[in-house]
C-alpha cells in the first residue's frame, strides 16, 4: 500500500500527536500527564466524550507557536511515511493562543514556515480552522475571525477552509451559521462534522452550512433519500473508517458503510482522523478495505481523485494531486 500515493484530508493536528511527543512536552513543562496514558503508553479513554476530555488533556502541553511548529513537522512527516503527498490538518485557533488574532496569527507564521519546508520535502499541506462544537458559538466566532483574516481565497495560502470539529451531541449546526457564513464570504472551503455521532437529520442541518464537504457523514446511511441527495449533489464525505470503529459506531470493518455509501454513488475519501489515538495509519486504513471488500489499486485511485478534486487548494496543487 505504502507506494499508492494518497491524500488526507481528515486529520485533526493534536490527534495525530504521538504519545511520546506528548509525553515529551509534558515532562519538559513540568505537567503531570500519566494518567491519560495506559501502561503501554498509548492514549487511554472509554468512549467518545472521555476522547475529548483526553485529547484536550494532550493539548493543554502544546502551548507555543514553537510547540506547534514542532508538532506539524513530526505529523507531516509520519504522513510522508504513510505514501502521503497532501494533507488538510484541522487546527484551531481556540488552542492555538485562545482565539485571540494576534497570537493566532504567530502560531500560524511558525506553522506556516514548518509546511513551506515538508512541501519542498514532497509532502504538501493546507489547514482548515476549526471551531470547536461544544465550546459554543460565541468562540466559533473568534476562530472563523481569525480563518478569515489569515485564510487564503485562492488556496494558495496555508490557510484554505474552516471545519468544526467537536461532540455532534451539543447544539445544531445553525447555532454556527455566522461562522460560516463568515467563512464563505472570505472565500473559504467549509466541511463539518456531522452523521458521527447524529443521524441523518445532522448531515442534513449541516448541509443547510453550504458545505462541499462532511467530516464522517457515514450515518447517511441510515436514509435512503439523503443517500441519493448526496450522490446527486456530489458532496464530498471525509470517511474515517478505523476512528468509526475504534469508536464503537461501527462494530468491525465489514460493518462500516463505506462500500456502500460508494456503491450508491456518494462520493467518499478515506482519512485517519485522529491515527495514534485509534492506534490506525493511512496504509492500516487502505489495508482493512482491502481485506473487508476486495477493494484495490482501481477503487484507491478513485478515492485519491475524488479527495483531489475536493482538497481545498489552488488548482495547480489540485493538477500535482491527480
Ligand atoms: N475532534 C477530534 N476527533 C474528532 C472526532 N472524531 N469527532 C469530532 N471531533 C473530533
Ligand atoms: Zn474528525
């Protein structure tokens, strides 16, 4: 699997944070963070919102621009690893400085000048801010502020889109209609979470953003008529398949809905979401599919050009993706 070249485009930057980096950190600032580590030293949580609360743990020790520069290199990297060419990291601002623009704006300058480097290393990037649900609109707001001032309209910049990330649980996606709308008139790419966690009434309302793409969306599923709005929409759905599992939506591999949501004419892509904490890479996640549905190197050449087509980049990028 490792020489397909592929394309990710779900990837949360502090989730894809190896342990050992976090641990790191930890002991250089003097924080005690054992207890969301096993005794293997892998991330230790018991469900979904216990996720959270363990990866805001992780999170709370990349505190500098510098941190997060060191963070992005390592995760490019490993993504480089993994016959990666491109990825779309969610960061956001609401870690990076409290949403505040002008620290913002030097954790991005340090992000951005790590990202110029791995492009001329072959592996390329763009971030897509991200406004975290269940912190509410008010500071959705201040990160689709700082998407705006600091995005780039013709993706050429590091900067392309805005995403919510976030529990599904909490509030409707209209709660953050201003942030998106706020977004869009920048001229930025929208995606958001949706059909993880919530039915198909999520994807649904988060439709109603105007977004190209959902992060998961694999609960379409459950309705036939959604299946058949996206396929005739082309909405484009970041299918984590390994997180669904190691989350307990899906029970195993033959179990998730990907094949069929592709069979039925939507168009998906395959990412990693969060890899160490779903103990998964881009070539676990390839390899699964290969044994789950006979899929191969004709069914991975279209994910890779669907995800092209749906990267948020300037089209020459997109020409490179292809
Ligand atoms: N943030 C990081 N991983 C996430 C996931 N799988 N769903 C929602 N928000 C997330
Ligand atoms: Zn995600």
């Amino acid at each position: 699997m490792n020489d397909l070249k592929k394309i990710e485009l779900h990837l949360h930057l502090e989730g894809a944070a190896p342990p050992a980096f976090i641990r790191g950190l930890a002991s250089e600032k003097g924080v005690d963070l054992e207890p969301i580590f096993d005794a293997r030293g892998n991330y230790a949580y018991r469900d979904f919102n216990d996720f959270l609360r363990v990866y805001e743990a992780a999170t709370s020790v990349i505190t500098t621009p510098e941190d997060y520069a060191r963070l992005l290199r390592e995760v490019l990297q490993n993504c480089a690893e993994q016959g990666a060419i491109y990825a779309e990291l969610f960061v956001s601002p609401e870690f990076c400085g409290g949403g505040d623009l002008s620290a913002w704006r030097d954790f991005l300058a340090a992000m951005t000048e790590t990202a110029r480097q791995m492009s001329a290393q072959g592996i390329d990037s763009r971030a897509i801010v991200t406004p975290i649900r269940h912190f509410g609109p008010e500071r959705a707001r201040k990160s689709a502020i700082c998407a705006a001032e600091t995005g780039s309209a013709d993706g050429t910049g590091w900067v392309t889109a805005l995403g919510m990330g976030g529990a599904e649980a909490v509030g409707k996606p209209q709660d953050f209609a201003w942030s998106f709308d706020c977004a869009r008139e920048a001229g930025l790419g929208l995606t958001c979470h949706a059909g993880e966690w919530g039915g198909p009434q999520s994807i649904r309302d988060a439709l109603s953003l105007g977004v190209s793409r959902i992060g998961h969306g694999v609960r379409a599923v459950e309705d036939d008529g959604l299946v058949r709005d996206l396929a005739e929409s082309g909405v484009v759905l970041e299918v984590c398949p390994g997180s669904n599992i190691a989350l307990g939506i899906y029970p195993d591999w033959r179990a998730h809905p990907i094949a069929r949501l592709a069979d039925a004419g939507v168009k998906v892509t395959v990412s990693t979401d969060d890899p160490p904490f779903f103990h998964t890479t881009l070539n676990h996640e390839y390899e699964r599919l290969a044994d789950a549905f006979g899929w191969g190197e004709p069914e991975f050449a279209e994910l890779n050009r669907t995800a092209a087509d749906a990267a948020f980049c300037d089209t020459a990028t997109r020409e490179r993706l292809r």
